[in-house]
C-alpha cells in the first residue's frame, strides 16, 4: 500500500527530519524546499545508486560535473534563449496569471470566469549577472542552467578524446537546475531549484534509435524496480509529435502515481528523449545549413566524430535519458510508505525503504540505559558498524518507541543490546518488515548485516 496522497509523506517528511520547508523563520519561499539530516541521506543515496548502476557497472558510460553557470551563447545556440517558454494567459476578470496549457475547459481556476488574454511567452531560465558591472549592462546577463545536458553535449569531444572513447558510449551528470516555474508545487515534485540525473548516449546517425529509446526505458523501468518503486504504479507515456521538445524526434515519458487519490493520478518521473543529432551539430563551427552557412558563426569547435571502421565523420544523435532527483526520492518514499497494527491494535507507519536507500542501515538499542555495562557495549558496536554501513545509537525512550520510530524512517534493522548479551557477545538483530527477530553473535553482525543491505529486487520479505 504506497502512500495514500502526497499530503501523508509531507507531514511524516517534516516531522522526522527529511524535507522541511525553506526559510521558515521569514514565512518560507513559496515551492523552495530544505533536505534535512534524513533527506540529504536519501537523496545522495539516489544519486550514488544511479551513479554505480550507470558509471560504475555499465562499461559504456563516464561521468562529468560541469559548471551551472556556462557561456551564454550555450543557451542561445540551444535554443533555450528564444524557446524555453511557458505561455502564459491573464484573467481579464480577477487579473489572475495562468500558464495556457495548465487551464481546465477554459475556465479560471481562480473566479470561474472564461475571458482570457492572448497568450504570451515567459522564458523560464534564471538570469544572473556576472561581475561588479551595471545593472542594465547587457553583456553581464547570465543563466542558471535550466538542465544539466548542455554541459555534457559541449564536453562531448573534451569527453571522447581524454578517455578514448568509440561509440556508442554515454556521459553522465547529477546536479542541480533551475527553472523559474510559473506554477510550482506539490511539494518537492515542481519547484524553481531542482536536482536532475541526466545522461545522454551517443551513437551513430545509422543506429536503431527508436528502439534504443526503447532499451532505455526497459533499463530505467528495471533501475526503478531495484528501488523499491512497484511496476504498478509507473505509466509510460509516448509523447505525442505535437508535444515533442524542438530537438526531439522521439520521447517516451516515465510517469510515476503521484496522485493515487485524484481521477489523473499520473505525473512524470523522468523522460527519455531521442534528441537526434541537434545539440552536437549546433554547437560545432563546421556545420552549415543547405545554403552553406554557418549555422553557429560563435562556435570555435567541431564536435564531430569519426568513425575508424567507416571512415566517415558525422556528428552522433542521442538518446537522453533525463531523470529528477527529487521527483525519485518523492516516488520512493510514496512506494515505501506503510501501515501496520501490532498485537495492541495500534497502527504504525513502515517505511519500507530498498536497504541500500535506507538513511540509516542499523540502529543500536540499549535495552537498560542505567546499565553502563550494556551502554558501553552498544556504543562500541556502533562505532565497529560504522565504517562498514550508517549506524546510529538511541536510547532516548522504551523499546517499543525507539522501534517506532526506526520503522518510520525506514532503518531495515534494530539491534538490541541485552544483560544476556553482556554474557553470550551476541545481540538481537530485529527486521523492520517482518518484525522477526534472531540472535547473531556480535563477531558475525557486520557481514551478516551486510548480506541483508543488498539492494532490492530482494523481496522485502528477505531482508
Ligand atoms: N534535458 C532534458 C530535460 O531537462 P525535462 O523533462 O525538462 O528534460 C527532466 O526534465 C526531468 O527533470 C523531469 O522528468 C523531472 O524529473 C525533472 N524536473 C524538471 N523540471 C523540474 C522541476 N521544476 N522540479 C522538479 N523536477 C523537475
């Protein structure tokens, strides 16, 4: 049973420390969001399993972090200049401003009223200034990059020639975007500063690419799997050709059930778009339109590849597969919330969190905190744990409490610490699913714990 709405992981987000709503102290910044100490563990435990899955395990695949801020004529060659627009409309009765594509059978969301303005576009990058200069100085304006591709495509041959790469092969890099959302919200699923996990896999202009959008939509579909995401509640969504972004000629979207509650549950989770040749030929020098010219007269590279076994030059198409990082943490914490009634008939909340996302892997639980004996032996296998897997030590309420409270933030395992353990060298390992409980010696608890961390799709059963 994933949560029932995003209104539940909200209030279970804040209450215990994963995401709490920004600069609160002033009255918050409307859609702008903090990660706290649960959050900023979450979240890197995404971007660490994404990294491993596609840089680490994949042969075919480098990394990169390039800068936020780039050349501004990144962003007009891309075309994000002249057509990263939302179009906008105003309510001639109550003055309200809309985006067009967001209104409902014509009608205001506001006062009902259906008297509309002609719509107008809003570019959507986040300028800047560069420097001590002058506010109204043209040649200071700069971008807070609005996705994290452009980086990579004009790393490309940087990429390819330092780590001698043949096609295919991809980049890929996590960071942060920013977009100045008309209509942000619904927590961390729409806001203004964002983190994106994008790779983009060259390949020849021959390749089968509407079937390799394909392949990466099966791989994706699986990586989601191992996340503890269930099947069930990811949509695929082939964008049609109206819709498609002016650089692709294919996008299938992975929708996720953001909205188990509502008639349209679906929103995307991530895209992955065939992107065609466009950004490698238009940020080359040598690339001319049908009458010959230039098409970008700024650019001082080529990146162009040639190809040994044709001995041809082209410039490689694309696939991209473009993911969110906190369009992910929102589906895996709604996928791993659950309630369960103990013997009492109260209901607990269990965050069935994949192992290897678990902000926390072990809690160590003294069973008697006026013991020294016992708190001295469960703060030192804290400590042994430590290096090997995040370990915490609590002894600031009952057991049952301190159990609670683990389950909540998704710890797959308490260790209690007993006067029986002071006598055996052996403590009770309690499964946050199951709620079973065995006794392992304390020499064999590492290897025993890291066995069970593997990630999912190990049923949660096993864990
Ligand atoms: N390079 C292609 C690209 O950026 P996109 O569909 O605009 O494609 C990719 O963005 C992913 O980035 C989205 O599927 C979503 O997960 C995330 N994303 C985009 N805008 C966002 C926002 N305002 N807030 C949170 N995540 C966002």
């Amino acid at each position: 049973m994933p949560a029932p709405n995003i209104d539940t992981i909200v209030s279970l987000a804040k209450r215990r420390g994963f995401v709490f709503p920004s600069s609160e102290v002033y009255g918050g910044l409307g859609s702008a969001w903090d990660y706290g100490p649960l959050g900023v563990e979450l979240c890197n435990n995404v971007k660490q399993a994404w990294w491993r899955w596609l840089v680490y395990e994949r042969d075919d695949v480098e990394g990169i972090d390039s800068s936020i801020i780039l050349n501004r004529l990144v962003w007009k060659y891309s075309g994000h200049e002249a057509t990263f627009n939302d179009w906008l409309i105003d309510c001639r009765k109550c003055k309200g401003r809309f985006r067009a594509d967001k209104v409902v059978d014509n009608k205001c969301p506001s006062c009902g009223a259906s008297d509309w303005t002609e719509a107008r576009p809003f570019n959507t990058m986040l300028q800047t200034k560069l420097g001590a200069v002058a506010d109204d100085d043209p040649t200071a304006l700069a971008y807070l990059r609005p996705e994290t591709a452009q980086g990579i495509f004009i790393n490309f041959l940087n990429v390819q020639t330092a780590m001698r790469r043949k096609l295919p092969f991809g980049i890929a890099q996590v960071g942060k975007s920013f977009r100045n959302e008309v209509t942000p919200g619904n927590f961390i699923l729409r806001t203004r500063e964002f983190e994106q996990m994008e790779m983009e896999y060259f390949v020849s202009p021959t390749a089968e690419h509407a079937k390799l959008v394909d392949y990466w939509v099966e791989q994706y579909l699986e990586w989601f799997g191992s996340l503890g995401i269930d099947r069930e509640n990811l949509y695929l969504y082939e964008v049609p050709k109206e819709e498609l972004a002016h650089y692709s000629k294919r996008t299938v979207d992975i929708m996720y059930r953001y909205f188990p509650e509502r008639e349209k549950p679906w929103e995307e989770l991530m895209g992955i778009a065939w992107r065609t040749d466009f950004d490698l030929s238009i940020h080359s020098k040598n690339k001319v339109d049908e009458e010959g010219k230039r098409i970008n007269p700024d650019s001082t590279e080529d990146l162009s590849y040639f190809d040994e076994p044709t001995k041809q030059r082209f410039y490689p198409h694309v696939i991209e597969p473009a993911a969110g990082v906190n369009r992910t943490v929102l589906a895996v914490l709604m996928d791993a919330y659950s309630e369960k009634t103990n013997d009492k008939g109260e209901t607990r909340v269990i965050l069935k969190l994949s192992p290897q996302l678990a902000p926390i892997k072990a809690a160590i639980l003294p069973l008697a905190k006026n013991k020294p004996e016992i708190v001295g032996m469960a703060k030192a296998i804290k400590r042994s744990l430590q290096p090997v897997l995040r370990a915490v030590y609590d002894d600031t309420g009952g057991i049952g409490k301190l159990y609670a409270r683990q389950d909540e933030i998704g710890t797959p395992f308490c260790i209690t610490v007993d006067h029986q353990s002071l006598e055996d060298e052996a403590v009770t390992v309690r499964n946050r699913d199951t709620w079973e409980q065995e006794r392992i010696k304390v020499s064999e608890l590492a290897e025993h714990l890291q066995k069970r961390l593997k990630p999912y799709p190990v049923p949660p059963e096993t864990i």
